[in-house]
C-alpha cells in the first residue's frame, strides 16, 4: 500500500472520519470513546490541534486506483522542546485497512517528520492487550521503554500500559 500523511484541515474532515471516532473497536484504545463525536466536535479539535506548536496531526491516506483516500490519523503530540522528544499516537479507522502494513508506514514517516523537526526521540504507549500497535512499533525499531502497572482500561478491564521508545539520532 502506498501511503502519504497529509496535515488535516478543515475540508478534509468527512462522515467516515466522524463514524471511524464513534465506532468502539476504532477507539477502544484511545482516550476518545466515551465522547459522542460529530462534525462539530472533530472540526474543533482538528484546528484546535493545527494553532498547537506542540502538536502536529496528519491524516493517513492511502493511494488505490490512482487516488489517495483518508483511512486515519497520526500525530506527533506533546513536543518537548528541552528534551526534543514527542509522543506519536495513530489510528487506522476502516478496519478493512488493518494489517496491511498502513500503521506501521505511517510511523515510520512520522519519525521523519520528527527527526526532520530536530527530535531526539519519539516514544508511544500501548495497552497490553494491543497487539498490533505493540507490532506497528516494533516494526520501526522502537524498543520496550518501560511498562505502567494497570495504569489503563479497556472497558471495565484494567492493565498494563506498555511505552516503546527510538532514538532519531542514528
Ligand atoms: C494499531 C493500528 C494503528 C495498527 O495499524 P495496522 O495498519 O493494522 O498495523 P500494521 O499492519 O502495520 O501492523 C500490525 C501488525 O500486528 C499484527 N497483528 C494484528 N493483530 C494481531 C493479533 N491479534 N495477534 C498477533 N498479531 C497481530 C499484524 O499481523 C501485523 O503484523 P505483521 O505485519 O508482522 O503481520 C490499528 O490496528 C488501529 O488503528 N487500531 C485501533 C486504534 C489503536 O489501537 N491505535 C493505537 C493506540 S496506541
């Protein structure tokens, strides 16, 4: 799959995106799924995130048929300029895209953008049960960084929250 990450704006943002933060199997993991969200609420944390100078969100998009289609998110957040590190965090909302290698090139990509930025080092964290994302970033070198005992739920179940971290400097 060919893939390019896009800044998102304004125009971009469309039902899908919207159905995609209301479906729980997206967003199970993320801080986002006791929220109903609309057109409104995504379009405001969209240009929200854009005025940040800590925070740089780009939609995944996904070439087929000679057009690029929006199939999520990624972004760089909570830039620390002291310590040139950042947090990357990502979804692929069409789950008929996953496991098609998508996640994983676009944290690879984003690891540029943030090498390119200056950043010493990106890290992320993973709930325990989270396979695929634990795989995504072990498949672009990220290393274990360090785990937080039942710091997190999925539903009414608690457990470990696990961070990988890379070095950009190599
Ligand atoms: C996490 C996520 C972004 C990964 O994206 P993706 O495009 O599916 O990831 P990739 O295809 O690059 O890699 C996933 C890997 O996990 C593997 N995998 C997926 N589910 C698995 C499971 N239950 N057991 C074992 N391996 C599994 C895939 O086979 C693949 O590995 P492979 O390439 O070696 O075969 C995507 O699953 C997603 O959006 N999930 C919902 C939101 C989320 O969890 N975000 C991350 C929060 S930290």
């Amino acid at each position: 799959m060919i893939i390019k990450l896009k800044k998102l704006n304004k125009k971009l943002i469309s039902k899908n995106y919207v159905d995609w933060m209301n479906n729980y199997e997206i967003t199970k993991y993320l801080d986002q799924h006791n929220k109903k969200h609309t057109i409104t609420s995504v379009t405001k944390y969209v240009e929200d995130i854009n005025k940040s100078k800590n925070d740089f969100l780009f939609g995944i998009f996904v070439k087929k048929t000679n057009k690029y289609f929006h199939a999520g998110n990624i972004k760089l957040g909570r830039v620390n300029n002291i310590h040139k590190t950042g947090m990357i965090s990502l979804f692929v909302g069409n789950i008929d895209f996953h496991n098609k290698n998508i996640g994983s090139t676009a944290i690879s990509k984003i690891c540029k953008i943030a090498k390119n930025k200056g950043l010493y080092k990106v890290y992320a964290g993973c709930h325990k049960s989270n396979i695929a994302s634990q795989k995504a970033f072990l498949k672009n070198s990220f290393f274990k960084d360090g785990v937080q005992k039942k710091h997190a739920t999925v539903g009414k179940k608690r457990e470990d929250f696990i961070w990988y971290g890379l070095f950009l400097d190599k």
